[in-house]
C-alpha cells in the first residue's frame, strides 16, 4: 500500500479560507490540525530551547506590551551588553539540562558595529557547544545578518506581533515594513527565520486571522513560529488598558491560533512561547495536541518567569512527550 501524500507547503492561502479555519468549530479544526502535524512531525517530540536576555532594558523602541522599553516605567533595571564568557556559560548549563537550541535575545532597536562584533562571538561558542544558535537583536542590514551567519547563527527571531492594521496600535517607533524588511534581509543571508505574534494584545479575531495570513504567504515560510501570550507587565500601556478593561484571551481562542497556524505551516516548528506559566497542564496538553512542538526551557524568559525546568520534564512526561535530541 502506498503511503498517502503529505498536505502541500502552500503560500497562496486568502484571508477568505484562514478566516474559515478559525470559524470551525473547534473539534473539526483540532481534527485537520492533528492530522496535519502527524504527517511532518513526530506528535510525542517536542523541541526545547532555552533564552537568555544578553542586554537586557533601556530600548528606546516603544512597544506597548514590554518591560524593556525606556518609554515605560516598568521597575525594570538596564543593563549593559553581557560578557561573551557568561553567555556561554549560561548555553552550557542550558545544553547540560536538555535544551538544542539557545536564543539571545538584546533590547536593542538594531544593535551597533561595536555590539556585532561581541554578539558574533557569543554565537560562535555557543555554536561549538554544538547547540542551535538563534538571536533576536531587532532591525538587522545585509552585512550584519552575513557576519552572524558566518559565525555560526542559525535562526533569527523577529516577530510580526500582530496584524498590519492593529501594529500602530502596539509600537509606533517603526513600521510594519520595517519588520517585512528585516525578515527579507535575514532570509536573504541564508539565516533561518523565527518569526511569530502575540495574542492578547487587546486585537480582534480579524488581527489573528490578518497576522497568521501574513506569516503564511511569505515567500517562504518561517521556519519557527512563536506563538505568545501576552504577559502581563505591570507598567506597559497594554496591561494597564488590559487591567482597565478587563479583556482576556479565552485559551479556547488560544489554542485555535495554534491549530491555524500548523494547518497553515504545516513543516514549520509552532512555538507554544511566552504565557505558559499563566496556562494549565490542561491547556498547554490541548496546544500540543492542536500542533505546538516547541516551547522555551528554563525559568525565566527574557525578564519574566517560565515554568521550571523539573516542572516542564514533569509535564513532558505525564504527557508521554520527549525532548527533541541534539542532532550528532
Ligand atoms: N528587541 C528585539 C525585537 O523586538 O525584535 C528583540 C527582543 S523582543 C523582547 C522579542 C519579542 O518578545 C517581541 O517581538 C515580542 O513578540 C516578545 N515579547 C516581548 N514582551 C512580551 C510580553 N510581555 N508578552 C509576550 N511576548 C512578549
Ligand atoms: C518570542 O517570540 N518570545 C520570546 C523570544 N521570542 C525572544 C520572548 C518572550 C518575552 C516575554 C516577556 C519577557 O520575558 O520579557
Ligand atoms: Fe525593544 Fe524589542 Fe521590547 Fe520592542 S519588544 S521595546 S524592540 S526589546
């Protein structure tokens, strides 16, 4: 018997059909996401990577929803770009506990030549721990996504957030483009793209729909997909209107997101990201269900809280799920 064809990569979804998945109702969608994850990816494997904030605060960037930004009077302290040496030392710890890939993230707006030539080095040794490299450093140009590349990053993480028409709403120190430009110029130097949003914005369903539409006609899709909750950050805009208004995501509603989004990109790895110390067992049980393969590892994100380490392998195991291994 022959085996059946795998669902086609397409990048010519409308808005009309990813408007349809999300009206599904939910067990038909979870059915066709399920299936659709089976044929790529292996259900009980879950990918695991872990983050560590290299510069951390003082961005002059405003974007509504973070405790980095100097336009917010979160509490948080800044501070200066991390000694190469520590981050390493943090990937070992990382890569010894069962994490394959680690991400850098800096609260920059785009970093400097003085800063790429430090970052590049941090990427080289975590690269020689044998781990997946992966940074977040906001707008990159040509040359400073090529001098990562050759120092041995693989991905590069730079989210879309939200839709087109809902982004000036979230940051106004830079444009929507601005972002499509920083994604063309990374994937052009033949790095990997992590690029994903966050629900809870205060967006409407049409935002999901215009976002995940977004992600998934781009030339080629993005090879993660980070799907984050907002965490509530005492001192940002957002929360304080999230707080005001009382609006909340329905994890129902969450998880659908993540069930278009494998439908969607079916070969790509969905990140179930930041917002799982918020969620139950249950819920984050239904995301990998829904076609979530990869989540962050570790205590903390970039400077908010994540579940534990023994928490998370403790979850993995009751739900008969295992790290994803080192490539040899
Ligand atoms: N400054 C760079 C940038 O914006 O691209 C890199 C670091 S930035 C903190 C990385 C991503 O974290 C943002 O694009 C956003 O999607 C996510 N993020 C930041 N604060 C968050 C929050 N409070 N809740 C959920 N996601 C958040
Ligand atoms: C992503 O999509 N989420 C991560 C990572 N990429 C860089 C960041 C989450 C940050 C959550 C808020 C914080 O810890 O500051
Ligand atoms: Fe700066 Fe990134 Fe935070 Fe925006 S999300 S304020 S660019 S650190």
């Amino acid at each position: 018997m022959s085996e059946p064809a795998l669902t086609a990569i397409r990048n010519d979804w409308s808005l009309a059909e990813v408007a349809g998945l999300f009206q599904l109702p939910l067990h038909e969608l979870l059915f066709r996401a399920h299936s659709i994850h089976r044929q790529y990816f292996d259900p009980a494997e879950v990918q695991v990577s872990t983050l560590m904030s290299i510069k951390t605060g003082g961005c002059p960037e405003d974007c509504g929803y973070c405790s980095q930004s100097v336009h917010h009077n979160t509490g948080l302290a800044a501070s200066a770009l991390a000694p190469v040496e520590e981050v390493i030392r943090t990937a070992r710890a990382a890569r010894d506990r069962g994490a394959t890939r680690f991400c850098m993230g800096a609260a920059y707006r785009n970093p400097k030549p003085s800063q790429i030539g430090k970052i590049a080095e941090m990427i080289r040794g975590v690269h020689e721990l044998g781990m997946e490299t992966c940074a977040t450093l906001g707008m990159l140009n040509a040359e400073q996504a090529a001098t990562l590349r050759e120092a041995g990053l693989d991905y590069y993480n730079h989210n879309l957030d939200t839709s087109a028409n809902f982004y000036p709403q979230i940051t106004t120190t830079r444009s929507y483009g601005d972002r499509l430009d920083t994604l063309k110029t990374v994937r052009d130097a033949g790095l990997k793209v992590c690029c994903g949003g966050i629900i809870g914005l205060g967006e409407a369903e049409q935002d999901r729909v215009e976002l995940l539409h977004t992600l998934a006609t781009l030339a080629v899709h993005p090879d993660s997909v980070p799907i984050n909750q907002l965490v509530e950050v005492e001192g940002t805009p957002i929360a304080t209107e999230l707080q005001e208004s009382g609006q909340r995501v329905d994890a129902l509603a969450f998880v659908r997101v993540i069930a278009v989004a494998r439908i969607l990109m079916p070969a790509s790895r969905v990140r179930l990201s930041a917002g799982r110390n918020e969620m139950s067992d249950e819920l984050q049980a239904l995301c990998f269900f829904a076609g979530a393969n990869s989540i962050f590892y570790g205590d903390c994100l970039l400077t908010t809280p994540n579940p534990a380490a023994d928490r998370d392998r403790d979850l993995l195991a009751r739900l008969g799920m295992r790290p994803e291994a080192l490539a040899s």
